[in-house]
C-alpha cells in the first residue's frame, strides 16, 4: 500500500488577500441586525402625571416605568458591534426584521413609537379611572387611511365610526375579530358620524394583506372625554409597553391610600381601556435595567412568563445596593397588580414559576 504523508496546505497570495479581506467585510459592512440593552427606569411620581380639575394625594417611594434601548433602523450595525453584543450578557442581538417593518426608517419609527405611547397614555386614564368608578364617555375615531384601500375617499380622516354590518364597534380589537371570518372582496356596510353631514353608510369592499387576510383600511383609535383633565408625559420613550405602569400611577394619584408605601417598584405591559395587561418585548432587559436600579418589586405582564428564562439565576440576583431580592410578580389585570401591591411587606408574592 502506497503510503500517504501529510502536505501542509497552501494557499497563494492573491488568495490569501481575498480571504482576508472577506473577513474583514465581515466585520466592518453593514448587517440586517439591532442591539438591545437595558434602559434607566423612569419614576412618573414626580411631574410624569399631572392632574387638575379634580383632589390630587400625596405619593412616596417610586414607581417607574422600565423600558429598552434599541438601535435604530438606520444604524450601521458590523460585525464588530454584533460580536460585542452577544459578549455583553446585559445585550441582545436579533434580526431587524422582528422589531422593525421592512423598508421603516428611523423617522418612521419614531413617529410610530409615539403614537402608541399617546394611545397606551389613553388607555391606561380610560382603565384608572373606569376601576375608580368614573364615568367617560367614549367613542371611535378614524386617524388614518390606507390610499390603497377601497376605504380611501369613502371614509375619512375625523369619522367617528358607529357600526359594522350593524354591529356597533367599540374598539379595533373588535373591529379586528370581526374581520376574522372576512375575505378580500366581501362587502361590508359602515356607518359613521361626519361633522355637517350627520349619518353616513358606506359600502366597502374589503382589501387583501400579503397573506390574503382581509382588512378595510383604516386606522381607529377610541377617544374619551373624561371627568377631568389628565396628562401624562415621558421624555424619549416610545411604544406601548408603559401602559400598566401609567395606570397604577393615575390611581395612585387620585385616592388616598398610598399603594407605593416608599418602595421602589417598576413595571412593564400594555393595558386596555378595560384594565387587562398584555405581554411586551424586550424583557430580560427591562428586568436587567430594574435590578441595576434597586426595584424591589417588579410587575411583569402574565404572558411574558413564559419569556422569563434562567428564572432561578435572575432571582438570586441582588437588586442595586439595597442587598435584597427583587421580586418577579406577574399580573393579568390592573385590578390584579393593585390588590398585589396592597398586601403587606411581608406577603407571598406570586411569582412566574407556576407560568413555565
């Protein structure tokens, strides 16, 4: 047998050059990726809220919304910046395209963010007071139009929207389940108020999304007129996931007992005009940047339990320089995480275990 010896490799210079170079545009060009790490929690105690027309109460300790710091859609991501991100185990590095629309620019995102911070503001005023026991009355108003849809110049921009097929619509979760069993190119009747004109009906056909589900092409949102003047605002945060914090904050505001009691609680979720909580992205983060600010208890969304891992780890993990424990409590409803943030100090939480 004719015996083999190994030959060490080589490679020609041109090629080498080439090769290096690859690697090194590896690194340095562009790549379809964003970077998230932990924010600074924002305490809306302070002159987050303001409330006038009506008795406002004293509040201790902080109660802050947590929120996550995500590179833009215009951002040079490399190479270098993702393998420092997957280094950093206070950073996550996921693909653009799950936080970001294709072709959205960082105007645009911004823009967006916004407007769901106004309509979570809204929602959490509309679930205080409502839990409260106010009375506001409410209705659905047309924001947008989609040019491309049979929607466009029937409906417009200011309608307030009364009916589908009959059926009175009290909020796009329910325009949007009744679309459900819809096709493209199904007729459906809409009544609305136009201002001068009174009550308009209109017939639409509905158009089709890429995945051939159907929609009508507009934009709703519910506005309320409230007993009194509410106003919340929050400096560079955008999105919908300050909604349960915003709510507890406005309750804790207009009655006399004081659910804080000089702690140091944060929290994360959306919130509906009737007080249920829904889970939010980017939540390692924002318990990561409440840890490094001291929180005690953290309110998280029942549905994100599930995103939760490493629940044992998270939990041995001191909280700033206070020594102790930060607690993981999920609540369903603003309803839940009030009656969770009366029980005394030395009450047993519950906690995300029983959700995983």
């Amino acid at each position: 047998m004719r015996s083999i010896m190994p030959v060490k490799g080589r490679l020609l210079t041109p090629t080498k050059v080439l090769v290096t170079l690859l690697m090194l545009a590896a690194f340095f060009l562009p790549a379809p990726f964003v970077i998230l790490s932990p924010g600074d929690p924002q305490n809306i105690l302070g002159s987050a809220i303001t409330i006038t027309g009506t008795k406002v109460y004293p509040t201790s300790g902080k109660l802050s919304v947590t929120s996550v710091m995500v590179t833009d859609p215009d951002s040079y991501i490399t190479g270098f910046d993702i393998l420092y991100g997957w280094v950093d185990k206070d950073r996550a590095v996921i693909p653009r395209s799950e936080v970001y629309p294709e072709g959205e620019t960082a105007e645009q995102a911004v823009e967006e963010g916004a407007a769901e911070m106004s309509g979570s503001q809204i929602n959490a005023t509309a679930a205080a007071l409502s839990y409260l026991g106010y009375k506001s009355a409410s209705k659905i108003v047309v924001l947008d139009i989609n040019k491309s849809s049979n929607a466009y110049k029937a409906i417009e921009v200011s309608d307030q929207l009364l009916s589908i097929d009959d059926r009175t619509v009290k909020s796009s979760s329910e325009l949007i389940a009744y679309l459900g069993d819809k096709k493209p190119g199904d007729l459906v009747t809409i009544k609305v108020i136009r201002a001068g004109l009174g009550v308009l009906t209109k017939s639409i056909k509905l158009s089709a999304r890429e995945d051939n589900s159907a929609f009508i092409g507009i934009n709703i949102e519910e506005q309320f007129d409230f007993p009194f003047d509410v106003k919340i605002k929050l400096e560079e945060t955008g999105g919908p996931s300050g909604g349960l914090i915003f709510a507890l904050g406005v309750v804790e505001k207009l009655t006399p007992e004081n659910l804080v009691r000089s702690r140091n609680i944060a929290g994360t979720g959306t919130i509906t005009t009737d007080g249920r909580v829904g889970p939010i992205g980017g939540i390692a983060e924002k318990i990561i940047g409440a840890q490094a600010d001291g929180v005690e208890i953290f309110l998280t969304p029942t549905e994100n339990c599930m995103d939760i891992k490493n629940l044992k780890a998270l939990a041995k993990q001191k909280s700033g320089n206070s020594g102790k424990v930060m607690k993981i409590v999920p609540v369903a409803t603003l309803a839940e995480a009030i009656s969770l943030l009366e029980l005394p100090d030395n009450a047993k939480f519950p906690s995300c275990q029983s959700f995983t």
